[in-house]
C-alpha cells in the first residue's frame, strides 16, 4: 500500500513496508530515481558508447569496471534471495574480461538492469520480519544491514562513474 504526499514540484510515495521502501531505493540508485543523487546508473550508462566505458583515466578504474563491479554485489546478492547461497567474494569483485565491443556493453547493461529489477522484485515480497534475520550467516549481518550496505555501495561508485565521465570528457 503507499501513501502520496505532495510537494512543490515533487510527489513523495511512502510505502507503507520498509521492504517496499527498500526495494524502491535499489530502483532509484540504478533504474529510475533522481533524489538522492540526481541521476542514477541508466542514466549515466545507457547513451555511454563502450570506447569511452572502457577508458582509462590514469591508475582509476573504468566506467565498465565499476558498473561491473556494482552489478557484481547486485547479482551476488540476487542469488541468494534466489535459494542460492552467498559466491560473491570480494577478492574477485574487480576481475572482469575487457568489454571489447559496443554489443558487448549493451549485452552487460541489459543484464544489470535485469538483474537489479528482479532484486528489487524479491525485496519487496519479503516480510519486513525477514530484515531482522541473519543474512546466509550470523557473520553477514542481517537482511536490512545489506540491502542498505548495497545501496550505499550502488551511490559511492555511482559518484565516481559521475566524475570519470567529466575527466574523459575534458580531455
């Protein structure tokens, strides 16, 4: 159920589940949402042709790496909501193989979107109980602490993405 509030230039959706709520703030950092950072990573991503994703910008990370990255945690985590268990490490979490065409890339960003739909999708059918739970083992915390700890991590590389694409642009 959601309440709407309305607000200068703005309508405000409040859930009335926090997984609801939960599930709408992994919507807006990746697919859809303005707020917090004012863009999200359809926006930044989708228009990107894969040269300038791949490029690099002195000992920093590439666009490409970092959605990689991102997405990585998201289909990590997806699994587990999945039945499966818990495969993402974090050691491996920068491996990827170089995108070597714009197919490739529009393949990748495809699947991040999907994937992060279907995440989403699975957070909000979740009881708000099951946020209080421990997530795979008592050693990871609990639900709530890493769905939040996702999102938090989605805005921090969103950012860097945000100012890589300015460095390459200036160049």
């Amino acid at each position: 159920m959601y309440n709407f509030g309305i607000f200068p230039n703005r309508i405000i959706v409040v859930m009335t589940k926090k997984t609801e709520a939960l599930a709408h703030r992994l919507r807006e950092v990746v697919l859809t949402g303005t707020w917090i950072a004012n863009t999200n990573y359809k926006d930044q991503l989708e228009n990107v042709d894969w040269k300038l994703a791949v490029t690099k910008v002195g000992s920093l990370n590439t666009i490409a790496v970092l959605a990689q990255h991102v997405h990585y945690y998201i289909n990590g985590i997806k699994n587990v909501f999945e039945g499966g268990g818990l495969e993402i490490r974090d050691k491996y979490s920068f491996d990827f193989a170089e995108l070597r065409s714009q197919n490739e890339w529009e393949l990748f960003l495809t699947k991040f979107w999907n994937d992060t739909e279907q995440l989403a999708r699975r957070i909000e059918q979740l009881p708000d109980e099951k946020l209080k739970e421990s997530f795979v083992e008592k050693k990871y915390g609990i639900y709530q602490r890493n769905i939040d700890g996702l999102i938090e991590h989605c805005y921090y590389h969103l950012g860097q993405i945000v100012l890589l694409k300015k460095m390459i642009a200036t160049r």
